[in-house]
C-alpha cells in the first residue's frame, strides 16, 4: 500500500515537476544530470560487482575513499558509483572514471530503476548517509539483491518525521540488509525506525578519514601578498541569509581596526551572482576567483570563491573558518574540512546533521557557537586578539580527528564480507 501511494503520487508530480526544474535551473543557471541519463535510457552499463550511490559532492568525496580501499582489498571487483547531481556526477569522473563505471543515478520510479538494473546486475547496491528511495529498496528486494547504508546519519528531525509515518514506512524499510550507523546517536535513530539488530552496526564516520588536498591553489600566493598582516578569515558553504550576517559582521566596529580579508564561499553556483551583489550592495570591495588573473587582488574586503572545487584547500589559508549551513535552520554542513588543516571553527546553532562531531569539537574548544552577525563579530575578534587561543583550539580539532581514523577500511571490509561470492 505504502510504495502504491508513492508510485502514485510520483507519476502525478513527474509532469509538474520536470518543467517547472528546467525553468528554475535556467533562471538560477544551474545544470543537472540529463533526464535521458536519469531516466536510464540509451545506457551502457557492465555487470558490477557492487553499485555505490551518493547524492552529491560530499558524498562522492566518501564514496571515492570507500572505492580506493575496495579496490586495495579486491583488486577485481567491478564497481559502479552513481550521483544524483551534475557536480557530484562530475567530480566521480574526475577521481573514479579510470577504476569504475560512473552513471547518474536513476530516478526513483518502476521504469529506470527496472532498465539500469537490469544491465548493472549489481551483487550489491551500497547507500552513502541517508540516500532511502522506496522504489529502489523495492526493485533491489524484488530481483534479491542486498542493500547496505554506509556512514548512516538521522537527523533527530527526519528520525520524528520518520516515526510518525512508520506503519507505511517500515515495509520499505525491509530490504536495507545493513545498516553501519557513524556513531551511536544515529545507531538508535534506526533502532527506534525498527531496524533489527542483526542488522544494525556502528561502522564509524568515513569523515573522520579524509585527509587535507596538499595540492597548491593557483592564486594562494596572490591572495597572501594581498592580505599581507590583515588576518584572512574564511566563510565556507554559506545558505542564502547567512552572507548578510557575515559581511554585518565584517563591517561592525569591533573588526574594523583589524581590516580582515573575507574569502566567502557560497555553498550553491547559481548563488554566486546574487552574493557578489550583496557584497556590493554593503559597500565592500570585492574581487572574484572567475576573474582572475585579469583582475588583481589588491586591498579587497573580499574575495568570493565562485568556482568549484577549491574550498576545501581554501581552508588552509584561514586564521578561523565560518561552517555554513548553521546560521538557517538546515542542519549545517561538514566542519572536518577545515579542522584537518588545524583551524578553529565558527558556527551557528543550526549543527543536527554533524551533531556529535559538534558535540566533540565543543566540548574540546575547537568551535564556538554563534547565533548574529554581533555574535560572530565578537567570536572572530575573540580569536584575533588571543592567536595562540585560536592555534590551541585549531590543534585540538585536528588532534582529535587523527586520532578516530580507519573507518573506511572497516567498512570496506564489511561490505566484501557481507558481499561475499555473489559477484
């Protein structure tokens, strides 16, 4: 009954949905994978041995990690990975296209799910964080394949949602054969949706091995020279509300006599043209990545990261970094990025997506709490004035997560275990 309703009301939205997409991707020039792609026609798929699916760009970054330590341990496993959007489906190109096949992920309806799985054959179909689709659990059930979820997270408002649909919920729940939770929060949080116990792991956070990108960026050494002694603070993945309570911050007179250098990320591409507006608007100098080298650094208050592909190696360069996501409610986003390179963390009170690692960082110092734009203008200037605080707390973090590796090559080894010789 559950998945009949789903069906149902997916192919009566699917007519609406699809053009109202293209319209809003063109007005906010943002690309996607090609309904062709995701309705799986015209494919060319192998057999593989097993189908890893992540959403998008953080999840592919996992996935990548996951793939390498599959591939140390069975040097001939036929893997296939699939991401939901066009940056997540570009970046598993650019790392995994030469060791595994690279598909969009199919959508979640009878048709495309039947035709992709019927060329992949996978042995094993492997969910990265919280990637549930009924249809697929449903068709994976049907042709008896085993579903596990990696890295496993519930937010505690998606685990209230979840338990008051639970009567329809917990029969499309049934194909997930293992479920290896990050941490134990989240291991209950699929305890009370009624997964069994036979099913339920703590596999650890596959975050917690990422390791910094070395590489240099091309305009770091501008960037430097520019900033000169004015403190570099960067404000990484930032929602729509939150630029307006940085560039306040920016400007407030607490942290006027320091004349920071304010590298802003956004975390969307179609934002980027509205922020450097915004920017604008607040009477800040700005120069954008885009553009150089064409244009020079110089004294800029700003210098918006409208590319892709460098904020993580962006955080490097930062005397302390503002964690986006967290100033609006969405649960905020991933702080490891920037505590791996030793830097101490700003947030907002909005962390339910990372809530134990926020739990941690806090409890050790490494991040401060902050909920405006005084707030954060008070923070940044706290660390300003005490640098060794803010090396000590950048320290801690770092510390911290060195220490709570090798998830990734526990997970693996599950998964070929679980796997076994059905490839």
């Amino acid at each position: 009954m559950a998945l009949w309703l789903y069906r149902s009301i997916s192919w009566l939205l699917l007519p609406l949905v699809i053009p109202l997409l293209a319209i809003r991707d063109r007005l906010r020039e943002k690309s996607r994978p090609s309904w062709v792609e995701r309705f799986a026609f015209r494919l060319q798929l192998g057999r593989a041995d097993l189908w890893i699916q992540a959403v998008s760009v953080g999840e592919v970054e996992l996935g990548t990690q996951l793939v390498r330590h599959l591939l140390r341990l069975r040097p001939d496993l036929r893997i296939l990975v699939t991401a939901t959007t066009a940056t997540g489906l570009a970046l598993a190109r650019k790392r995994l296209a030469e060791s595994c096949q690279i598909a969009a992920c199919p959508v979640d309806l009878p048709g495309p799910l039947r035709r992709f799985l019927s060329q992949a054959r996978p042995a094993m179909i492997v969910l990265i964080e919280t990637e549930l689709w009924p249809e697929m659990l449903h068709q994976a059930r049907r042709q008896g394949i085993p579903v596990a979820v990696v890295n496993a997270r519930l937010s505690e408002k998606s685990c209230r949602n979840y338990r008051r649909i639970l009567p329809l919920l917990k029969p499309l729940l049934e194909p997930l054969g293992l479920v290896l939770a990050r941490d134990r929060s989240d291991l209950e949080a699929f305890r009370s949706l009624g997964i069994e116990e036979s099913r339920l792991s703590l596999g650890g956070n596959l975050k917690f091995d990422l390791r910094p990108d070395e590489r240099p960026l091309e305009w770091e050494d501008a960037l430097k020279a520019a900033a000169g002694d004015r403190p570099i603070i960067l404000a990484g993945s930032t929602m729509a509300g939150e630029e307006d309570e940085i560039l306040n911050a920016l400007r407030s007179a607490s942290l006027r006599r320091w004349k920071p250098l304010l590298i802003l990320a956004p975390r969307h591409p179609e934002r980027f043209e509205s922020v450097a507006e915004l920017i604008s608007s607040k009477g800040l100098s700005l120069v954008r990545r885009s553009r150089l080298p064409d244009s020079g650094i110089g004294n800029a208050d700003v210098f918006l990261l409208d590319t892709i592909g460098e904020l993580a190696r962006a955080y490097r360069l930062g005397s302390m970094a503002f964690i986006g996501g967290s100033l609006v409610p969405t649960g905020g986003h991933n702080p490891l990025e920037a505590l791996l390179w030793g830097v101490p963390v700003l947030s907002g009170p909005s962390t339910e997506n990372f809530r134990e690692i926020y739990r941690k960082m806090l409890e050790i110092g490494a991040v401060r709490l902050v909920s405006s734009a005084a707030e954060v203008a008070e923070a940044i200037n706290f660390w300003l004035e005490d640098p060794a605080a803010a090396v000590g707390a950048g320290q801690a973090g770092q510390e911290y997560i060195l220490r709570q590796g090798g998830a990734t090559a526990r997970v693996a080894e599950t998964l070929l275990d679980t796997v076994g010789d059905r490839g």
